[in-house]
C-alpha cells in the first residue's frame, strides 16, 4: 500500500505537468488557467447540490432505523470529488467529475464492498441497526432479552449480594 501511494504522489503530479503543458500548448495560458478556475466553481457547486441530497437520504434513512451504508459511501466519495476538483489539474478534475456520476458511485461502491469482503478485512452485511421508531413506546423503557440463570450458574459474588445494584 505504502509503494502505492509513493507512485501516486510522484506519479500524479508529473501526470499533470505534462498535460498542463500539452492544453497549455494548444490554448495558452490565461484560457488554461481558466480552465481550472472554471472546474474548481463548477465542482464546488456540484459538491453543494449532492453533499446536500445525499445528507437528505442519509436523515431519512435514518429517521427510519436503517443505516445509511450508500450515503456514507456517497458522501466519502463526494469529499474526494471536491478535493481533486479543487486541485489544479485535468486528470485529478476528470476523475473528481466521475465521482459526481451516481451511477459511477454505485458501480465503485459494488467494488470497494467485493474487495473490502474478499480481502477479509471486514465482513460487510447490509441491513438495518434498529426497528426505527414505535409510536406510543415509551422512551425510558428499554427492549431486551434476558436469561435467569440457575443458583449453580451465577458468579461468585461478595456477601451474595447483586453486584448490579451497587
């Protein structure tokens, strides 16, 4: 991983050298430089409009006891949208306007999860954390199982007395 950033971290910035000189070449300077002002406005504005619907779907899912797993992702990716569209540069802006295709989004989301799983670093299930809210519950009782166990079951406790209610 450490060699794979080291290649980006050169690797990208001599990238965009060379084509910053190549449109240079063809449009010159000031239309260049226009350019990358005009991504960076246009990318902040797009940055707005999504970062503010995908905040929207991530409180209604929400509101509705599911974990907002898409949104997160979504949300994660838009951050690294901004960040290449706020860089100078046309291939850090051309994948940072990828990342504001939904479809793209969701095509790498299907990727990052089957690598994520099939790597073993985390184990991803997609499901809710909770039944959302009950009308008419009341909020200071709260839900749960439990087991009584037997005399011979329960740890040794001081003076038999319930270390719970202390």
């Amino acid at each position: 991983m450490g060699l794979i950033l080291l290649i980006l971290m050169i690797g990208v910035p001599i990238i965009e050298i060379a084509v910053f000189i190549e449109v240079g070449g063809w449009l010159g300077l000031v239309p260049t430089l226009a350019i990358v002002v005009l991504t960076a406005v246009i990318g902040t504005g797009l940055l707005r409009h999504q970062g503010f619907s995908t905040l929207a779907r991530a409180q209604q899912h929400l509101a509705q006891g599911r974990f907002p797993m898409a949104e997160v992702f979504d949300g994660l990716c838009l951050l690294l949208a901004g960040a290449l569209l706020l860089t100078p540069g046309f291939v850090t802006d051309a994948f940072g306007f990828l990342l504001f295709v939904p479809g793209f989004r969701a095509a790498f989301r299907g990727l990052v999860g089957r690598y994520l799983e099939s790597s073993g670093r985390v184990n991803v299930q997609m499901g809710g954390f909770g039944q959302g809210p009950t009308p008419n519950r009341d909020p200071s009782v709260i839900e749960g199982e439990f087991e009584e166990l037997g005399d011979a079951e329960k740890p040794p406790s001081p003076d038999n007395e319930n270390p719970w209610q202390k």
